[in-house]
C-alpha cells in the first residue's frame, strides 16, 4: 500500500515545516524500510502552498505509526487545516 497525504502550510512556515518533515521522513525509512517523498504543488494561493508526502511500499501499521511520528516532530503546529490520507494499492506488478 502507498500512502499520500496533502496538507496546506502557510508561506511564512514553509521553512520550518520542511525541516520538521525531512527529519520525520529519515526517520521512517529507516525504522520501518519504507521510500518516503515530499512534493508540493507549483503554485502558492492566498498565502498558502499545497504539500504532499508520499509513503511507498507501507506495511501493516505503518499508519500509526506515521501518526505518531507526526505528532513526534510537531508537524501540525505548521499546517494548515487537517492532513488527509489516501490509500492506494498496486493493481499490477511492474515489469
């Protein structure tokens, strides 16, 4: 299963959000073997930039515990709104 989740940040976090991300995700691929991204769309609106961080190849639990990592590293205090999760699974294997 791939995990995506997208967030808002406001401009003036952007700094700090990366910085409490870029840890969390180290983290994770190495506690739990996981290849972790973090993107963003191009575009910033009314002061605000879309981000999205990509968990792929999660196991069973990663979820909690991706939670928990979150709350760890502080990520909320530098979002906007709540994070939402979509789930997705290979449909076929890749050649």
């Amino acid at each position: 299963m791939d995990l995506y989740i997208y967030y808002r940040v406001k401009e003036a976090d952007v700094a700090s959000l990366l910085a409490a991300v870029a840890a969390m995700q180290a983290s994770l691929a190495q506690c739990h073997g996981v290849a972790c991204q973090l993107k963003r769309r191009p575009e910033t609106k009314e002061g605000l930039q879309t981000w999205m961080e990509v968990y792929a190849g999660t196991s069973e639990g990663f979820a909690a515990a991706l939670q928990q990592a979150v709350a760890d590293a502080g990520v909320d205090q530098y979002t906007t709104g709540l994070r939402h999760t979509e789930v997705f699974m290979d449909v076929t294997p890749c050649a």
